[in-house]
C-alpha cells in the first residue's frame, strides 16, 4: 500500500462522529503539521494548519470536517440492549444487521444493530421500512449492570465499522467515513504539494468539527481564520449506479472532482466559480457540475461569516453516502488536489479583488 492509501486507510478508519472527533483530529494532525508553519485549534476543537507562501497575500481556506455520521447511546435496558440517537442524516434501510463500535470508557465495545426478526412481523409490516426508533444496538449483555461493566453509558459515541478496502478496480477506494475524511486528504495533500512552491497567499487546511449537525465547526474557524477565499471540500452524490436519471444526479466517478453551483446552503460566487473553471480548462483538470437539492457542505458557513467570503464547494462524486460504506475514485481525489494548487498559485490579491466584483 502506497503513501496515499497509508494515509486514506488512516483517515477512513479513525472513529469520530460530531462532538467526539479527537481521534480524527490526532491522525489529521499527524498528517498535515509536518507540512504547515503555525499549528492551532479553535475552542470548539476544529484543527488549523497554516502554510505561509506571502504572508501579506491573500487569506485562503480549505475546509474537510472531521466528523463523520453516527449515533449515540441515550440509554440501556434492563436485558443490557443499547438504544441510541441518530448523529446526522441517516436512511433506516441502510442502517439494520450493521456493525457498530462503542467508544466506551473502558476500549471500544462491538456491537450490531438489531431488530425483531421479520418471522414475527406482520405481512404489512414486513413492507414497510424499519424504524429507527424500534433499533437497538446488541452487544452481548445480559443486563444493564453488564453491559455498564463493560465501558458503555449513555452518551458514549457509536460508530459504524468498515475497513478501508481498493477494490479489484485499485482506482476505486471502499471505505467508511468518505464523508468528510476525503476533504481532510484533499488539504493534506494540497499543502503537501505546496510544500516547495512559491506561492502568493497565506493557505489554510482546516479540519473541522460537526459539520453533519449543521456546519458548526466551520463558523468557529472562519471566525479564527478571517478568510478572503473559502473553499468547502467534501463528497458528492454520484449518478452512475442502477436507478438514478442525469435529473436527480449525472456525477460519474473517475470524471473529475464536481464544481457545486448549488447547495440547500450556498448558492455559489460566481466570480470564484468561474475562475476555477478556467484554471480547470487551461490545465487540462478534467471536472463535472453539480447541484444537490438537499445538503450543504461547510461552504455554507463559510460564506456568511464576518462581511461575507466569496466561497466555492468542490466535491468528490461519492457512492452510498451517509452509509457504512461508499465508494470514490483515486483519480477524482488527485485531480481535486491539482485543481485546488492550481487556483492557489494563480491566486494573488488583485485577483481576490476582481472576483469580489465579478
């Protein structure tokens, strides 16, 4: 396994749903700081890497989160049977006979997400989906004393279990956590890349928290960074599976990162938008469109904060999000990286101010 998949495993395999990223956090640190000037975290616990190219030049950040979606304990019964909240959007049919993982207090505790059995499900019950509310998490105790011995109480994190995996495709990557741990490779890699360049900006790789809870962390950072230029990197939906029409999403994986001109939170900057396209076609970085009618990535925070930041999303097309496993391209994220270098070494203060105009 290469550099790049080292570094995607570690990231995809970390455990950390919104309000509990310091694993994540600890494996993005580990990552980007070698490659950064200035290492800080803003009180809410999102990680800011700083790599100077002009230290006058323009402000210019790229934003993953660091939380992933997941659920968490809200009490146990007397028989030892774990019930739980939904952190972030989940889809009930995807959710039942999966395996979780507990960050209890004595180690990580597995489980799987049970239901009744549909041998005792009346015939219309058995066509309707299973509610979440009915689900419970079985970790093999017999009672709630027990299941306290072992590490877990209300509160504690519950994780979906998936281990990163190149399928017999070595382009397509099957992992857990795509969304966002992709965005975290994205910056790593861009300051990597920018590492020995000069440059005309002052670049900011951002890990931020809660993003799934409502783009939280992301308001706490741009608050801390004041940015001129935000970019929300993440995942998108891709179109290229059985069922889904070019209305609803025509994303293919291997096409190219998407260029988001619309979100449920950001109606794009034209002036950036339009930049990074032709930075895009001058270089030959293949790319696609996108529009996504319900969502939004940290993109949405970032663009109102302080008098407003001129901000773009660029997104990776994404199979079976918001599930234990999706599926990306190994191409798409490389070319994502380049995509955003390009922008970055093109982007001097005259530049920032034309877009604002644009």
């Amino acid at each position: 396994m290469d550099e790049t998949l080292t570094m995607l495993k570690d990231l995809t395999d970390a455990k950390g749903i919104p309000g509990n990223e310091k694993e994540v956090r600890e494996v993005f640190e580990r990552y980007i700081s070698p490659l950064a000037d200035e290492m800080k975290m803003d009180n809410l616990g999102s990680s800011i890497a700083k790599k100077i190219g002009k230290e006058d030049g323009p402000k210019i950040m790229i934003a993953g989160h660091l939380d992933e979606v997941g659920f968490m304990v809200s009490r146990i019964d007397d028989k030892g049977f774990i019930y739980f909240q939904t952190v972030g959007g989940w889809w009930n049919q995807v959710m039942l006979a999966q395996r979780v993982t507990i960050m209890g207090s004595k180690g990580d505790v597995t489980g799987v997400i049970g239901s009744k059995p549909p041998h005792v499900l009346s015939a219309d019950a058995r066509k309707k989906p299973y509610e979440i509310k009915d689900m419970f998490i079985d970790i093999g105790a017999s009672s709630r004393e027990e299941a306290l011995e072992f590490g877990v109480k209300p509160g504690d994190s519950v994780v979906p279990y998936f281990e990163f995996t190149p399928l017999k495709n070595e382009k397509l990557l099957l992992a857990k956590a795509w969304d966002n741990r992709i965005g975290l490779a994205i910056a790593i890699e861009v300051l990597r890349q920018l590492k020995d360049q000069e440059h005309p900006n002052v670049v900011y790789g951002v890990g931020t928290i809660q993003e799934e809870v409502g783009l939280r962390g992301a308001k706490t950072a741009t608050h801390t960074i004041q940015p001129d230029i935000g970019f929300g990197v993440d995942v998108g939906i891709a179109g290229d599976t059985p069922g889904i029409s070019d209305n609803e999403a025509d994303s293919k994986l291997g096409k190219g990162p998407q260029i988001v001109l619309y979100d449920a939170s950001m109606v794009s900057h034209k002036g950036l938008r339009d930049f990074v396209v032709k930075t895009a076609e001058e270089n030959d970085i293949p790319y696609q469109f996108a529009t996504i009618a319900g969502g939004g990535t940290d993109s949405g925070s970032i663009h109102l904060t302080g008098n407003g930041v001129p901000s773009l999303s660029i997104t990776i097309a994404t199979r079976y999000i918001h599930s234990h496993a999706g599926i990306l391209h190994r191409d798409d994220f490389e070319n994502a990286v380049k995509l955003i270098v390009e922008v970055i070494r093109k982007m001097d203060s005259d530049t920032v101010k034309s877009l604002v105009l644009a």
